[in-house]
C-alpha cells in the first residue's frame, strides 16, 4: 500500500515537472521567434509549435500511463499466483475431509467436519470470486444461459449452511436469462446476506422469482427514505454495529447498471426491506 502511495506522489510530481518546464520552454520560445527573430510567417511557426505540443503531450501520457500500467501489471500477476496457490489447499480439504466422512460414525465429530465443510465452501467462494474479479479486469467475463430458479436454490442451500436459524421460503417459477453467471451469484449472495444480518428480529426471508423478477424480501431493521438515498455509497452502513465493509450493495449496483438488470428497492422503517432484481428474459 505504502509503494502505490509514494509511486503515485511521484509520478504527480514528475508530470507536475515536466508540465511546468514545458509551458514554460514554449513560452520562451514563442517570444524568443516573435520578438527577437521577428518570424513573420506565423503557419511555420504554428506548424512548429503543434509539432512541439503533439511531442509533448505523447511524452507526458507515457510519463503517466506507463508506470500506472506496470503497476497494475504486477497486481494482475499477484492475484492470479494467488489464485493457483489457493487452488491446492481448497482441493486437499475437500478430499479429505470427504474421506474422513466416510469412517466416522460419531455425531459430533461429524458436525465439526459439516462445519470445516462450510468453511471450504467459504473459501472456494471466496476463490472464484478473486477468479472473477481477475476476469473482469481482462474482459474475460463469459454470460452464459442460466437457470435462475435453480441457481437460486443453489445459493439459499448454500447459505442456509451458514445461516440455520433462517428459515427461507421459496417460490420460484421457471426462468432463464442470459448473463455473467459468477457476477449473478455474487448478487444473489449479497443480497440475501444483508437480508438476514439487518433481520435480527425476525428468522424469515421470502425470496420469489415471477415474470423475470427476483423479489428478496426481508422482516427486519428497514429504511427511511434518506437511507435509501445512501446505501449505494461506498462503505456506508444503515447500522455501525453490523459486520462487513459496507461495499456489498455498491458492488452489486455497479454490477446491474453494467448487465442491464434493473435494481430497485422497497423499504419501510422497521417493517423490512424488498430488493427487486428484473431480468431480460430469453
């Protein structure tokens, strides 16, 4: 963090620098051809100084852009050797932890394991969301065909895991869009996530899937109006006390907006909280 901090300090100063030289150099020079050389054809001179000014300013974008770009270049590089090196722990777990499965008998002992299990789960989330991330950064990201009722279920499963004093009920008619898989369960995920941790008196979320719209419905804390007006800003928290970074509604704004999923919101103070996800049908 400290690098990126004094590499950008440096790079502002540099350009500062060289901006501040150049100016002043054409500034002397222009004066230098008009008072003392008296040059009366002003298209040579004009021609001179465009040339000059092109030069310039092709100089001062790699004095800008280069250092930025090797800069993201080696973040690229760190994610993705991460990325492999997160692979094999995760793989060895769930190997593992499926054969211990396979000769114990004792509850317990198998409660731990569910619970080392989740754990995994976790951390694979947790992958192919960096996977995902590096995607994004290189266009690489693939929309598929999917089976948003199924994948629905797919992710209250796995969050039912993590979340057993919840009780989710489902009412999903058959529906399939086109879109960025790994980017729609990163939704789903967030979404449903906040749902219970703002639902501290209540056990229930309701999640509905009718005409290409995705209804998340939560009974808990709720919002006012002037909440709402600030829940798509980075880092901000309806409730200080909760955990996680506030990023996660930001992040999933971000995303509808670039996957033409229209996101909107219903909320009363108290009363809970309905996130509305309308999807292109196919």
């Amino acid at each position: 963090m400290e690098l990126g901090i004094s590499l950008f300090r440096s790079l502002r100063l540099n350009i500062f620098i060289y901006y501040f030289l150049t100016v002043s150099t054409f500034l002397g020079g222009l004066h230098y051809f008009l008072a003392v050389v008296q040059v009366e054809n002003i298209f040579v001179l004009a021609t001179i100084f465009l040339s000059l000014v092109v030069l310039s300013g092709i100089f001062i974008s790699k004095l800008a852009v280069d250092p930025l770009l090797e800069y993201v270049k080696n973040l690229q590089n760190l994610s993705s050797e991460t990325l492999h090196e997160l692979n094999l722990p995760i793989s060895t777990i769930k190997s593992n932890s499926s054969m211990l499965k396979k000769n114990i008998k004792d509850e317990k002992t198998l409660k731990r394991i569910s619970r080392i299990d989740v754990a995994c789960d976790m951390l694979e989330q947790r992958y192919n969301e960096l996977d995902y991330m590096i995607k994004t950064q290189t266009l690489q990201v693939v929309k598929v065909e999917i089976d948003l009722a199924k994948l629905v279920e797919q992710r209250v499963e796995f969050l039912q895991a993590l979340y057993s004093h919840m009780i989710f009920n489902l009412e999903l008619n058959p529906t399939h869009i086109f879109n960025d898989k790994i980017g729609i369960t990163k939704v789903i995920d967030n979404i449903i996530d906040n749902g219970v941790k703002y639902s501290q008196n209540s056990k229930i979320i309701d999640i509905k899937l009718y005409d290409g719209t995705l209804h998340i419905q939560d009974y808990g804390l709720g919002m006012d109006e002037v909440e709402l007006l600030q829940i798509f800003d980075n880092y901000y928290q309806g409730n200080t006390n909760m955990q996680g970074f506030g990023i996660g509604l930001s992040m999933v704004k971000r995303f509808c907006d670039i996957n033409d999923v229209k996101l909107s919101f219903k909320s009363q103070k108290n009363k809970g909280t309905t996130v509305l996800l309308k999807f292109k049908k196919i």
